[in-house]
C-alpha cells in the first residue's frame, strides 16, 4: 500500500518539476525584469537610432507579437520591426523594406498612411501605402498602392495601382459583408458623393479594387467627409455588427457633422446625424462607463481652453433581475436598439460630460491637436486603453506648452461631488485624474509628438509607446507598464475567416465583443471592445483587443464575438471563459455554409506569476501529506505486529 503511494507521489512530483522548469516557465523563477511598482522606459530593443516615426502595428510573422511599421524621416520609405520575444527586442526584416519613387508611369509621392490588411484574401498580410506629391494640399489627390506579401517577411515588390482618393483618407471595411477588405472615401475627380473602392481581387488582370458610388437608401443629407475625419468602422446600435460613422464637413468654414449608417447585413441604411461642438478634435470610441455600449471621446478646444467630452451611447439596457423594464438579457447581448442616440450638449448632464483637465495638464498646456511637424495632415487623437484593468478606459494625453511637448496619462475614477455636478455623481459618470506616481519615465519626455498603448511581449498589460520630435536622439520610446493591479484582462483577436488554418496577421477591421461579468460584490457588469475601428491618419490602433476585466472572483459569463458577414447569424457566443487568457477566434465557414457552426477557438493562457508559487505549496503540502501517511502506515503496521506477537504468546501460554 505504502510503496504504490511513494511511487504515485513521486511521479506526481517529477511532472509537476518537469511543468516547473519547462521551457519558459523556468524564466518565472528567474529576477524578475522589472520590479517595482511604476512605468519603466525600456532601453536596448532595437529602437534606438531610428530616423523616423511608427505608423502602424501588425503581425507580420504570425507568431502573435506585435511588430512595427516605420516610416522613414523623408517619408518615401516604410521599414518592418519584427519583435523577438527571445531577445527581447525588435529587429529590422532585412528584406521588407519598400521604397516609393517614380516608377513608369506611376509617380512617386510622400507616403501619410499605411494600412495593413488582406487584400488579396489569401491569409497573409499586406500593405496599403498612401500619400501625395504635395501632403497637406487638399486639392491634391492621394495615391495608393497596395504590395502584397509574400509569407516570407517580404513583399512582392510588383505593387498593385489603387484608383486615387481625394486628400481625405479611405478607411478599410467589409462593405459588403465578405470578410474582404474595402475602401471608403471620395473618388479622385468625383467627390460629389462617397464612393466604395470593391474588391473584386484578380490576379490575372491585375485588378484588386472596383470604385462604385455608396448605395444610399431614401434622402439622406449629402455628405463631404471632413479632412482630417473620424471615420470608423464600429458597432453603435448593439447587436455586434459593426457599422458606419462619418464626419462631415461641406467646406472649411462649415460646422463639423457626423452621420451614422447602421449596418444591414450586405449594405448600410442611414440612421442619423447631427453637430458637433466648434473646436472638436479626432473622436475615438470606448465604453467609457462600462454598460456594454460604445461611446464618442474628443477634445475640444475653444477660446484658448481645452476640454474632455464624452457623449454616451444610451442603449437598452443590461437586465439587473428577472422582468421589470426593457431590458437586454444576458444572453442576449447582441441585440440591436434602433433607439441608440448621442446626446451631444453644450454642458455635462446624465449624457453627456465634459471634462476640465486643464488644471492638471503640466506646465499650464493644452490638449495638441495636430502635429505641424508631420508633412501632411497629422491629427493627434486621444489615445484610449484600459492600464490597469478595471474595466474602466484611461487614456493618454499630448499637451504642448511653448516648445514643450508631453505625454500624460490619465486615470478614469468615479465622479465625486467635487469635481463633477449632482446629475453626473448620481448617474456614476467618470472623470480622469493624471497618474504621477512612479510615472516619470513618462512624464519626464518634454519632446513628446504622440502617444498610443500596446502589449509590448504579449505579456498581457497594455505598455505606452512614445514617439517624440525628430530632433530627439531617440525618437521611438517605450513605457513598460510595472504597476501592480488586482484585476484580470482578456485579449481576443478575430481573424477574417479565409482557412480553417490560417496567420494571425490579418489585421482584420470589425470585429465587436461584448461579455459579461461578476465583480467581487455579485453585481453583473456589461463590456463592450471593438477591434481595430479606425486606421485613418496614422490612428496606431491595434490589430487585436485588450480589455479590462476588473475585480472578479469568477470566469467570464458569457462573450459574443461578432463577425461583418453578411449572414442572419453572425455572432458566436463563448461562456465560462477563463480570465487572463487570449482569445483568437478564427471565423472560417466552408462554401454552403451560412452561420458560425465551423467557427473554432484558439485559446491562450496566460500564466499569473502565482502560480509557480501555488503549484510549490502543493507539491510540498502533498510531501508533506505523503510522509504523514507513510508514518503512520509504519505505525498501524507495528501495532498489528506487535498485537500478532501478543495473541501467539497467549497461545503459547495456554498451551503450557
């Protein structure tokens, strides 16, 4: 009995070492890298001496670590940095660099954007270029042209010709429900009405784009879109496809507009508009206050002042208990709300808040707008993510004072009587604080041109990458986020479905999760997170989601994962998800088949630094266990010798 418990022990430990010392585990018991609680600037990864600016992030190499696109100080020549999770550093592909120039018939111009994406629908990852002769001018117009790769870490430098945009810069799209990569903008020499470059890929002839007028269904107020727009490809109504908003301006001196055309399956029907405040900024979007809806976030700036503004997007609701008013249940998150509105006002109210950080900006700036040093029309956007997981977005703020340029980062906490009016304590708004503690790798940059968050090792916290002025020795930075959060986070990825097997790098444009949660206190919490929504303007957005969780205690209830195919179910529905782990749903459906039941899952866990610790406890409290059983095993064995010694000795006695 004894001998079969050692042996079973013993095999349990050698495995459990053996899962210890495996491969990267073993690296949990190192020093660690970083140690205490704050940003830490990273040095030696390969970015040092750069002459340019990043532009994009993608995978290029399909191994699920972000890699860097770069743009060269001359604008003529895009570099790929492939991150080595090995080294710990980026290094340059030798053979992926693509230089624009006069070529033919085709004329060189100054690269503004790129956009990567599956052109051709084959799995690997492309590249859009766009730029102009003369960047800036907005009569010019905007040539692009698309290299495809190779799946080599190279391109083939035969370039496909884009039919030319006006200044105003296409955004990527599933337009028609195919899961291949579209344009929207205004055609070149035709901007009357917007247009939609179809891809109607075709190697033979060389064609990769079709330019067909946007249908529009009814009378709908024309639409000249805005240079430099917002434009993004993101879920407003709720039902986890993704739709489509504009901003609108028919000349300089106009008033800003926006429109939003809500997503029919295979088209797009205008759903409404209105104006936006004089001075606005770029909008991004969040879920700013955790109801599971998408909300508008832009500066404003006016009269020398620069504020906040968040318009909420007021939604049906999440069920809280059984019946009561009209609500979404849980298991029903998807469900569109043709009443969705933004309420955009001239002050805070349950809506709608306005937000003066004014005050804590540093050396009395304001909140930059543009980047005047970028040859072309550069916007710098409020950047948003969620640093220390609670499940409430912060963001990061450019404030310029003289020649001083700094990158801030900025804390989402609740509203207080204190700084926010009774309407918005009551409603739970949020307001945002400036985080100062152990961020002086940050906030000690006084050259800072832009800023934008991204896991750097796929370690799951969403680190800071700095870009500062071009006469900075070290014009790329990166902030090591080291602040130690109680909380959990979850990262999903959508590929766009054209193999059962296929890259990672697809940079896929559309994809919506919604989930729902129980906090430490019981209550049921609604998120929602898109992926990659806006790619215009070097908008630096990730090509996957990387979202909060919060305090919990539990697995994630349920999450939908919405595709743009035009089909009646789109979505899938994952529950009991398990928190700290990545996500990667490959949306693939074989020909005659018309909902996501060949969809599959790839799931990633990440490890938590306890865990080395917990599984230690175990194996020694199971020695441990294991020597009490053993001892007394010896001692039950001895009592019945000693008793069968006493029981023949009064055998051997009565026989006397």
């Amino acid at each position: 009995m004894s001998s079969k418990l050692i042996k079973t022990l013993a095999t349990f430990f050698v495995y459990s070492a053996l899962f210890i010392f495996h491969n990267e585990a073993i690296s949990w018991f190192q020093t660690a890298r970083y140690t205490a609680n704050s940003l830490y600037s990273v040095d030696n990864i390969g970015l040092k001496g750069i002459n340019g600016t990043v532009v994009a992030f993608a995978d290029f190499n399909s191994d699920k670590y972000t890699d860097l696109i770069v743009l060269n100080s001359d604008q003529t020549t895009i570099s790929i940095y492939l991150w080595d999770h090995a080294s710990y550093r980026f290094t340059k592909s030798p053979s992926a660099d693509i230089t624009i120039s006069t070529d033919g018939n085709n004329a060189g111009f100054l690269i503004t954007n790129v956009l990567p994406g599956d052109y051709n629908y084959d799995g690997i990852l492309d590249i859009l270029i766009m730029g102009q002769v003369s960047p800036g001018d907005s009569s010019k117009q905007l040539y692009m042209r698309v290299y495809m790769g190779s799946g080599n870490n190279t391109f083939d430098p035969n370039y496909y010709n884009v039919p030319s945009s006006t200044a105003q810069q296409p955004i990527p799209l599933d337009f028609y429900g195919s899961m291949k990569v579209d344009l929207l903008g205004h055609q070149f020499g035709d901007s009357s009405h917007i247009s939609i470059w179809k891809n109607v890929f075709n190697e033979t002839s060389r064609t990769l784009f079709e330019v067909v007028q946007m249908p529009v269904n009814g009378s709908v107020q024309n639409c000249t879109i805005s240079d430099p727009h917002s434009n993004a490809f993101i879920d407003l109504n709720g039902d986890c496809l993704a739709d489509l908003f504009l901003t609108c301006r028919e000349s300089s001196s106009a008033q800003l507009t926006y429109q939003i055309w809500t997503n029919i399956k295979g088209g797009f029907t205008f759903s409404r508009s209105g104006n936006l405040p004089d001075g606005t900024g770029q909008i991004s979007f969040a879920d700013m206050d955790g109801d599971g809806t998408l909300d508008m976030v832009y500066p404003v700036c006016s009269g020398g002042t620069c504020k906040i503004h968040i318009a909420y997007n007021k939604q049906i609701p999440l069920c809280t208990s059984s019946g009561g008013s009209v609500c979404r249940q849980s298991s029903n998150l998807c469900l569109a709300d043709g009443n969705f509105s933004f309420n955009i006002q001239t002050s805070s109210s349950e809506t709608y808040s306005i937000i003066d950080i004014s005050t804590e900006l540093p050396d009395d700036g304001t909140i930059l707008m543009t980047d005047t040093t970028f040859k072309g029309n550069l916007p710098v956007p409020i950047r948003i993510g969620d640093y220390n997981f609670d499940g409430y977005p912060d963001i990061l703020v450019i404030s310029s004072s003289g020649s001083t340029y700094r990158a801030s980062l900025f804390q989402s906490e609740l509203c207080t009587s204190q700084r926010c009016s009774s309407i918005e304590v009551s409603s739970q708004r949020r307001i945002f604080t400036r985080v100062t503690d152990g961020a002086s790798p940050l906030n000690d940059i006084t050259d800072a041109r832009s800023a934008t968050f991204m896991d750097l090792d796929e370690d799951g916290t969403l680190d800071i990458l700095v870009l500062r002025s071009a006469t900075s020795s070290n014009r790329i930075n990166v902030i090591h986020n080291n602040y130690f959060n109680d909380a959990f986070f979850l990262k999903a990825l959508m590929l766009n479905g054209v193999a059962d097997k296929q890259g990672y790098g697809v940079s896929y444009s559309g994809a919506s999760y919604k989930f729902t949660i129980l906090d430490t206190s019981g209550v049921q919490r609604a998120n929602q997170v898109a992926q990659y929504p806006q790619s215009a303007y070097q908008a630096l957005q990730l090509p996957y989601s990387l979202f909060g969780l919060g305090r919990t205690n539990n697995y994630v209830d349920l999450l939908f994962a919405g595709s743009t195919r035009n089909q009646t179910l789109y979505y899938t529905t994952y529950s009991g998800v398990i928190p700290n782990s990545q996500l990667i749903v490959v949306p693939y459906q074989p020909p005659g088949i018309f909902d996501p039941s060949t969809w599959s899952l790839e799931l990633f866990i990440h490890p938590g630094d306890w865990i080395p610790w917990v599984l230690l406890v175990l194996i020694i409290s199971t020695i441990v266990m294991a020597i009490i059983v053993v001892i007394l095993s010896w001692m039950e064995k001895r009592e019945d010798r000693l008793t069968q010694q006493r029981e023949q000795h009064k055998i051997h006695f009565g026989a006397l």
